[in-house]
C-alpha cells in the first residue's frame, strides 16, 4: 500500500478530494495559472442541504462500510492530510481565496439555476426588463457549465488549443 501511495504522490503533483473540492480547484488554479473563473462550477441536480432527505448511518453499517472500502479509506486519509498540510502552508491568504471563490460560485449558481424566475421578476419591477439589471453572469456561461462532462471532454480534446486561449 505504502508503494502505491509513492507512486500517486510521484506521478500526481495534486490528488482532488470532493469533500474538499472548492479548496482542491482553487489549489489546481494555482498551479495551472488560472483565474477563479475557470474553476467555477455547479453540481448536476444541485438542491439545497435543506432539500436533500438526510439518511443516517448506524455505526455498524459505518465501521461495515470501511471494512468494505479499506484501500479507499487509506488513500482517502492519505491525501486528506497532504491536501491539509499544503492548505495551511499557504496561510491566511488561501483561506481568503477560496471564500472568495465559494462568493462568487454562489453567485453564478444562483443566477444559472434561477434564471427563468429572475427574468419573470425583472419584468414585474419597476422599470421593466430595460431598468439597468445586469446578471453576474450570461447564460452562454450556464450553457457550459451545464454540458455534460463526456459532451466537454470530447470538446476539449478535439479543440485543445482553443481551450488554452479560452475561445470555447
């Protein structure tokens, strides 16, 4: 186990943990010189914490599944900590950085998500749909974000040079 652990630490400059994962984009962004734009996302099927029915797990059944799952529990523990350890390295700026990039992906996902309510209730304002409202984003930035990840992978591959001049 330890080799394999060698090995992913050697060939990946940096292991993505989903539980993390406003703190791993914003680490990728780092390191491939990108801007906060680029890392913005949604979830497929996104709901509110409040919508999604909680289902807890007894410990029995959570003690079974980590039994189930022991190499995804080292590796997971493994990274979470060498994921941590560059985090805090990075000190109180990076904190700053990822708020900031949890604000604005809030902001884009609101807008994507309710854009059709937005746009009926810009229209009952005052002023009408030409009253200076101007959303934070434009749909053709929802359209992306909402390709399906095998639909912009082919994408990209087909068209990597266009995607490194961010012409997509």
């Amino acid at each position: 186990m330890q080799e394999l652990i060698r090995d992913m630490e050697t060939n990946f400059h940096l292991v993505m943990i989903a539980e993390f994962m406003d703190e791993s984009l914003v680490l990728l962004k780092r390191q491939m010189c990108w801007t906060l734009d680029d890392i913005v996302y949604f979830e497929p099927g996104f709901q509110a914490k409040s919508d999604v029915p909680d289902h807890p797990t007894t410990d029995t059944l959570h003690a079974q599944l980590r039994r189930w799952n022991n190499v995804d529990v080292i590796l997971y523990q493994h990274f979470s900590k060498v994921l941590w350890k560059k985090i805090h390295a990075l000190g109180p700026a990076f904190r700053e950085e990822v708020e900031e990039f949890r604000r604005k992906n809030a902001v884009v996902r609101g807008y994507c998500l309710h854009r059709e309510r937005d746009a009926r209730r810009r229209r009952h304002r005052e002023g009408g749909p030409d009253d200076g409202y101007t959303p934070p984003v434009d749909s053709q930035l929802c359209e992306k974000i909402d390709t399906p990840v095998s639909e912009y992978s082919n994408l990209l591959r087909s068209r990597p040079d266009h995607y490194l001049r961010n012409e997509l």
